[in-house]
C-alpha cells in the first residue's frame, strides 16, 4: 500500500471509529514534490472515490493551497502557530487536532487514543 493510501485508510478509519464526534480536514498541497492531483475537482474524485476519504460533514475537502511559509493559508498559520509546530517536511506530516472547545494540539503516533482523549 502506498504512503497517502495509508493515511486515507487512516483517516476513513478514524471517521468509522469516532462517527459524529470527528470531522477530518484535508489540506492538499502541491509543494511536496508536486505529488497532489493538478485540480480540485481530480483530488476530490480521488479522494472521495478511489481512498474512501470521509463525506461531509465527517470530511471537509479543502481547496488546494499552500501550507509551507508566509503565504500558507491562514487557517494553517494559527494553528501551526498555536501548536508551535514545524512546516511539514512532506504530505500528510502536519496534523493537529482542534478540540470543540477550539484548543489545537499536535497529535502523538497514537492519534486515536489523542483524539479519545479530547472527547
């Protein structure tokens, strides 16, 4: 199984797992090695076809954007800076976790005893 195949798997299985109490927020980006689908519209056929990623509202699809220096999008900014986080070296190496509450955290290797945890 490939690399993004694995963490869609996950996030699918996260969704499963937590139902209605967990929503995943996919941020695609080109900057890492131009390895994201050229188009919002090709990333949403992938991501909701072929890697079974989680429907609204259990999955929310950003449009592509930047996540890497000033001009990330500033969602990304706040909580990278909340959190005290690193840019992402690669896809899918940056994750948070925001609580209902609205506290972001960086989640451990063991995301879903983190997002337990927040519950």
């Amino acid at each position: 199984m490939r690399r993004d195949e694995e963490e869609y798997a996950s996030f699918a299985s996260l969704s499963e797992r937590f139902g209605d109490d967990l929503t995943v927020v996919l941020f695609p980006s080109g900057e890492f090695g131009g390895q994201e689908l050229a188009t919002d519209e090709k990333i949403k056929e992938a991501a909701y076809g072929r890697f079974a990623f989680p429907k609204p509202p259990r999955g929310l699809l950003m449009s592509k954007g930047l996540v890497l220096g000033e001009d990330a999008r500033e969602a990304w900014k706040i909580m990278q800076s909340e959190t005290g986080a690193p840019e992402p070296g690669w896809n899918f190496k940056g994750k948070f976790l925001v609580s209902k509450e609205g506290k972001v955290s960086v989640p451990s290797e063991d995301v879903a005893a983190d997002i337990q945890a927040l519950l």
